[in-house]
DNA sequence: TTGACACCGTTGCATTTGCAATGAACAGTG
DNA sequence: CACTGTTCATTGCAAATGCAACGGTGTCAA
C-alpha cells in the first residue's frame, strides 16, 4: 500500500528551522547594517552585558555558542572596542570579558532594537504566544 | 532609570534557533550514522521523492536551500546512486533529478524515521500543537 | 535571423565553521 | 615537591558555506 507522501512541510524540524532562520535575518537586517554585528557577537554582547565580567567557558555555556565562535567573536569585538579581554587573577586560564563605554553605548541601541522586535513579535503572535513559549520550554529542556 | 537586563534566554529569534538547531540534531542523530546523509541532502530526497521529476531551481524555492548547497547535495546523491541527473529535453538548461530504485529504498527507510520523529513531537508537544503551527504559519507569511 | 536580455546549474573563491589538538594554568594525590 | 589529570582559550586545518561570475540555454521583439 502506498503511504500517503511525507510532507516536508509539515515537518516540524524543518519547519522551525525555517521560522528561525527568518527571524534571526528579520533582527539581523534592522542592526547589521548600522553596527556591523554578527549574531555570534550579539550574543555575546548580550551576556556581557548582563553578567558583567564573562568567560569564553560561560558564553559557550549560557548562550549556546560553539566556543571557538565564542572565542573568535570577542576577538572581533575587542578589536572593534566593544569590549576589553582581561585575564582573570584568581585563575589565569580565564579571561574577563567586559563592556568598554562603546560597548555599553552600542548596546543601549541593540537591546532598544531587540526590544522592539519582540513586541513587534509579540503582537504578531498574541494568539498564541502562551502555547508557543510553552511549547518551545519544551523543547528545549525534555530529550528529543 | 536602568531598565531590566535584556534577557536573551527570552529574546524569540533566540529561543527559535536554539529549539530548531536541538530538533535538528535529533533527526539527524536518527539517520546520520546509518545512512550519511547531511541535512540539505535529506531535503532534496524527499523533494523529489515527493514531486519525481525535479530541478535545483526547483529544489531551491520549494525547501529553503541555497541554489549552490541544492547543486552540492544533488551531485553527491548522485555520486552516492541515490538520484540520476539527466537534462531536461523540453528546457535543457533544467536538469531532472530522479530517484534511483537504492533512491527509493533508503526513503523507505528515511521516511518511516521522519514519521516516528514528528509522531514523537507531536505526543511532546500535544497541549501546545495546534497553536504552535499556527505560530509557525504566521511566521512564515507575515513579514517580519 | 539576429541581438539583447533573462534564467539555469555549476564552479571559483574568500570567508566561516566545527572539531581536534595545543599550550598554559589549576587541582589533587602521593 | 613532582606527577597526573582536568579545564581553559586559542589556533590549525579540512570541510562547508554563500556569493558572484561564468558558460550554456531559452525567449522575445526588432
């Protein structure tokens, strides 16, 4: 008997990767532009920002980023001036990873953007923002 | 006034791609060691499984793969024996891929684990499901 | 028919990526 | 202290990626 054709379409790897890919583009366009940013080194920048001084190790760790990408990225960005690379005292495998006062202006702009972006998300998705968190705590916490 | 930290672990384009690169790696832990088939070739096999006769071109608008990684997979699915490439009579600046009989053998086996996957998120994420592809669907049409 | 233009698949090439290996630094044991 | 094993960030390197450019092909109007 002949199965009925599997639809790639509904394939929900397939389809978030899709929805991920054109969100990420959708944030991407409104700051690539203006700041030259990658989303490797948002990312790091948001961590930075909130959690002052940072490991490459915590990076990898809290922001889902391969840690040569980690390590790479705030490379770029030290060489940018968004951030200075300072090797921790109490253990000197460590690097400190701070916000230079460029750093903190460029993030002002970035979160304001990303905040915005999110309500804009927000709003789009009101119908079925609860289930759609909900669904994705799911996946990021049970085994797949 | 200091606003509260900007929480990425919030932030949906974020959230989005984490979840699809975990959803991703779950399929493909299910079919890579067996079959050694990437990502962009599993796409391109069930687009022709599904539609026979096709194109990059084809391949490129219908699954989301870049024209290049469309002519890449399909050179080395040929190379494998899993699809034959021949030029398109009518249009012979069209190429028309088509499964081999070993083609059609390994989507036997591909699709059965693609149904066992979604049958699998489906049951994880059932509360949530309707409402999740509804938030899929909204953003794959709107703009964002 | 010719010419200008558009479209197809492939490929060259610079950049990015991911993985493993490296060297430096720590922790714990004898 | 010496030794072993672990953890950290970086880097070497092969593979993957994305973009532009190319040759080949079709289309349509002059």
């Amino acid at each position: 008997m002949p199965q009925r054709p599997f639809e790639l379409a509904e394939f929900l790897p397939y389809r978030m990767t899709v929805a991920a890919e054109r969100l990420s583009a959708g944030m991407a366009r409104r700051y690539r532009d203006e700041f030259g940013i990658s989303v490797a080194e948002w990312r790091v920048l948001v961590h930075v920002a909130d959690a002052g001084a940072v490991s490459i190790r915590d990076i990898h760790s809290r922001v889902h980023l391969e840690k040569s990408k980690a390590s790479r990225a705030a490379t770029r960005l030290e060489a940018a001036g968004y951030v200075t690379k300072t090797v921790n005292e109490t253990d000197r495998r460590l690097i400190s990873l701070t916000l230079t006062d460029q750093g903190q202006a460029l993030m002002q702009d970035l979160t304001q953007i990303a905040r915005d972006y999110q309500a804009r998300l927000d709003a789009l998705l009101a119908p079925q923002l609860d289930a759609l968190n909900a669904a994705l705590d799911t996946l990021e916490t049970q085994d797949l």
